[in-house]
C-alpha cells in the first residue's frame, strides 16, 4: 500500500518509471487524475494548516467549494468524452515517419516533451483566442490562489486542444503515451497552484513553479499573458511569454473583469455570451470574425492582442467578491460537497456498467447538486425550491436502486436527503410565502 501511495505521489512530480507508465492499448492507461482524488484531499487540507498556522488569511468554502465543484464537473464529462479530442490520431499514426517502441523510454520521453510543449500552444491560444478564452476564463475566475484553483477547471476547453497533438503522431508516438502524459501534465499543474512555496531555487530556470504561475493568475497588467507553461518554463523563455514574480508587487488574483458569482454552471459560460455579442456588433464580416479569433482585448484598428495601454491596470488591493451564509447552512453545503464527491466516485468506477440513460441521469444529478451551492451563496431565490426537488428525487431515486453497493452508506445518504427535503420543502414554503406577501405589498 506505501509503494502504491507513493506511486501516486510521484505523478504530481512527474516522478515515475517510463517503464511502469508505458502501455500498449489506450484502455490499459489508468485514470490518473481519478486516482489521485485521496492525494487531491490530503494536499488541500495540508496547505489549509499551513496557512492557519501562519495566521494569513483563512481560505474562504465558498470560493474552495467553487473550485471543487468545477473539478468535479470537468472530470465527470471528461470520462464520458475520453479520447473525442484525439480522434483521428489513430489514423495519423499509420502514417508515422518513425517507428518507435511503445515500451522504450525514448518513445516515453519525446512524448512527455511534445505532450507539454503542445500544452504550451493551447494554453497561450487559450488566452490570445477570445473563443477559447471564453472556455478557459474559468479557470482564472478565482479571486484566491491556492491548491483548489488548480481544479477549477473548464468542461469545453478540452474541445479546443483538438489537432495539437497529432502531429505527434507522425513522429511515431503511439496514442496512449500522450493519454499518459496528458494526465502527468495536468496533474504536475496541481501544486504550483499555491502561495505557500515561494522560490524553488535553480529550478525556477526549468521548470514551471509555484512563483512562475502566480505571475500568470495575475489581472496587474504585466501578468497578461505570461508564462504558459505546463511543466518546463523553457518554452516561454524560448518564445518570448516568460514573466518573473515581482517581489515588490502584489498580484491580484482573478479576471481583469470579475464575474459576481459563484454558480459553477454559469462560471463555465457566461463569457461565451460577450464573445457573441461582440461579434454581433461588428460592422464587416471581417471584423466579426477577428472578434472571434483575435485576443479579447482587440478592437478594430488595433493589433491582434489588442493595444496595451488601452487596458485596466488592475492594482491591490480590490475587492473581492464573497457573500457568506449563516454557520447551519456552511455546515449543510460542506456535507453536502462530501456526498457530491461520494456520488462522483459512484458515477467514475460504475461509468462503463451504465446506460446511457443512467449517465445522463448521474450527470444530470451532479450538475445541480454543483451549481446549487453557487445559487445558494449567489442568493438566488429559487435556489431552496430546486435543492427540495434535488434531494426529493435523490429519495425516489435510491428507495428502489442502491447507489453505492455499500449497505450501510446508502442508508445514512437515503436518511440525509430525506431529512434534507423536509428542511428544504419548509424553507421553500417560507420563501414562497415571503414572495407572495411582497407581491401583495406592491
């Protein structure tokens, strides 16, 4: 078990064995990133006592919750759509220039290289793209820098990235090495997500760090587009995107353009809305499409990015966005996430015994379950009436089909969603009344 957990550990680090993480057959490649969920836990509450213990600032649930549940979201579509970006790779590969082993770990090593050096390509047309920035804009949403923003993560970005590893293929590298080090490569992106590691010494050089990546969650104006790095700093070096910390200056974390909310299914697209109605209101068909294809900060007459001097030049400190709710339901929505991350674990191990109707119905359940605790922060009125209709038909549901196979576990979360609709069904009750007494008063 300590040689298993160790294992785990290393693929944060990109501490593995090319020999033990070669595989033949694309369905032979683990899921990484599912494995490493207990590892994802145990990191998040460490940096939590860390930062406690320096007596900084805590990290606010809502924002944490915020991230979590983005990740949960991305990693439940992402099981459903596996491979749909590497279609055609196959096909590629039959037209190889180079045969390479798959078992030899020179195939393993140019692999780990193009793998991340086509990251690097979509992550900078992540941000210089106004369409696909209105996917990965999700993932720069949060105020806060620490382990939980690495998982939140957009659901349509991966789309995006279609074509940037293909022509890996002619150099011989068979498909389930890049499904390798695509996870390695997500994962290793996990821990430089936090303000607890300062400097890395000569590693900052090389590699991508916790300082290089603060720089790029920066809204100041000289952190815009700089160091998109997956795992090697070397390509922003060698291309002109790398950007030091400034030690004299603080980053403000977040968008150049805050959203005010919380709501993990409106996170997800509500850029997509001003990407569309600033292509409407272009006047040629070719300005339509720059505004589509050029950065987001473009207008007509400027360069492709956009004219620098014309941005926002955000500072510290700015406010941030963070509604609370009373200590009961701080407590209810944290159960609540337990349970979220309890069902996906569910939906993961049980996905290929499913219908499509029962994946539809799980994904259906977790989306809601998600972006409900968003609503319920956000104070969406409606947010009390649609938690009672969640937890009523997680009862109809579950009274009949087991959920876990775990006989007791599945009476305890039969137990809490009935109990949970009663609250909810009250309090809902309480709202609706409360609306019709204002109606009347108007």
């Amino acid at each position: 078990m300590t040689s298993s957990l160790l294992a785990r550990l290393g693929t944060f680090f990109y501490l593995v064995h090319p020999n033990a993480t070669s595989f033949k057959k694309a369905e032979d490649v683990p899921n990484y990133p599912n494995e490493a969920v207990p590892l994802f836990v145990a990191f998040l509450a460490l940096e939590w006592i860390i930062i406690k213990v320096k007596k900084k600032d805590g990290i606010p649930t809502n924002d944490m919750l915020t991230s979590l549940g983005n990740g949960v979201i991305h990693e439940v579509t992402g099981i459903v759509v596996r491979g749909t970006t590497l279609i055609g790779y196959e096909w590629v590969y039959k037209h190889r220039l180079i045969d390479l082993d798959w078992n030899s770990p020179v195939t393993w090593f140019i692999a780990a290289l193009g793998v991340d050096l086509g990251y690097y390509w979509f992550h900078r047309a992540s941000h210089e793209v106004n369409i696909v920035w209105g996917s990965h804009q999700t993932h720069h949403s949060s105020e806060y820098y620490n382990l939980s923003t690495a998982l939140r993560q957009s659901t349509f970005s991966r789309y995006f990235s279609f074509g940037l590893y293909h022509p890996l293929a002619l150099l011989g590298v068979p498909m389930p090495a890049i499904l390798v080090h695509q996870h390695f490569n997500l994962l290793y992106q996990f821990w430089i997500h936090t303000e607890v590691v300062k400097n890395c010494g000569p590693l900052e050089w090389i590699f991508n760090t916790p300082s290089h990546h603060r720089v790029h969650h920066g809204a100041n104006k000289w952190c815009l587009d700089k160091n998109y790095a997956g795992v090697l700093i070397i390509w922003d070096r060698m291309f002109g995107t790398f950007e030091p910390e400034r030690p004299d200056e603080k980053i403000v974390y977040g968008l150049v353009t805050q959203p005010q909310s919380l709501n993990v299914a409106w996170l997800q697209v509500f850029y997509f809305r001003s990407v569309i109605e600033k292509a409407l209101s272009m006047n040629t068909w070719g300005d339509k499409f720059r505004a589509l294809f050029y950065g987001p900060g473009w207008v007509p007459g400027a360069p492709r990015l956009g004219d620098p001097t014309t941005f926002p030049d955000v500072k510290a400190p700015r406010p941030k966005y963070n509604p609370k709710l009373p200590l009961w339901h701080e407590i209810y929505v944290t159960v609540h996430f337990v349970v979220i991350v309890i069902m996906q674990q569910v939906f993961m191990s049980k996905f290929a015994t499913f219908s499509w109707y029962m994946v539809l119905v799980f994904l259906v359940f977790l989306l809601i379950s998600v972006g409900i605790i968003g609503a319920m922060y956000d104070g969406w009125w409606w947010a009390p009436l649609v938690e009672a209709a969640r937890c009523a038909s997680y009862v109809a549901y579950a009274r009949t089909y087991p959920v876990t196979s775990v006989p007791m576990l599945d009476y305890a979360m039969l137990a809490y969603f009935a109990l949970s609709t009663l609250l909810w069904t009250s309090h809902s009750l309480s709202v609706i009344q409360a609306t019709a007494k204002d109606a009347k008063l108007k």
